[in-house]
C-alpha cells in the first residue's frame, strides 16, 4: 500500500504543475479561478497541522501537503503577478481570412512572389 501512497502523492503534487508553466509562459491568467489556489494554500496548511497533531509525521502525507502548498502559493504569486498585464495577442484571436481586404492582400502577395519568381530566372 506504501506504493499507493506514494502514487497519489506524486500525481496531486505534479497535477499544478501544467497549469504554473502554461501561465507563466504566455503570462495570461484572466482564465484562472485564483479562489481555487487561495483555498487550496489554506486547505494543504490546515491538513499538514492536522496531521502533525493527530497521526504525526507521515511523510508521505506532508509530501503531498507541502508540495500541494509550494504549488498553490506559486500559482497565486504568478496570478497576482500577470493579473493587470493587457493582453497584447487579442488580434491573433480575431480571423481575418474571410474579410475582403485581407483576401486583397493575400492577391497582392501572390503576384508580388510571382513577379519575384521571374525576376530570380533572368
């Protein structure tokens, strides 16, 4: 059962970990519920008490407790960290493919890498 411990220990402290590395590269937290971190920060505190004073040192339990915490307060920091930064990529969300002026441009760009191509045989 030793090995079940450590098991669920390993994927709830690694379960965090996705979530930290995708905020942290495209510093974009709008779509994060900092409650869930906050509550989770308290909830890992209050149970890492509560076992000490009630089973003791159970290292597996403290591991995942600690490593959980370590995780929720990173999280809340890099939150609090990227939660006023605007959001420059807006305009790679809106499709532009469909609009006449940008199938202009595409034309363009299809006669000037034709004109380009000539110009490369002479």
């Amino acid at each position: 059962m030793i090995y079940i411990g450590w098991i669920y220990t390993i994927c709830f402290a690694i379960c965090y970990i996705p979530q930290i590395v995708k905020s942290i590269r495209t510093k974009r937290v709008d779509d994060i519920s900092i409650s869930l971190f906050i509550l989770s920060l308290a909830g890992y505190i209050c149970a890492c008490i509560y076992t000490i004073d009630t089973i003791g040192v159970n290292v597996i339990l403290l591991t995942n407790y600690i490593f959980g915490a370590t995780c929720s307060l990173t999280m809340t920091v890099v939150y609090f960290m990227y939660r006023n930064r605007l959001n420059t990529n807006v305009m790679s969300d809106i499709n532009f493919s469909n609009s006449s002026y940008y199938q202009f441009l595409k034309q363009e760009q299809q006669e000037i890498e034709k004109l380009n191509g000539l110009n490369q045989r002479r």
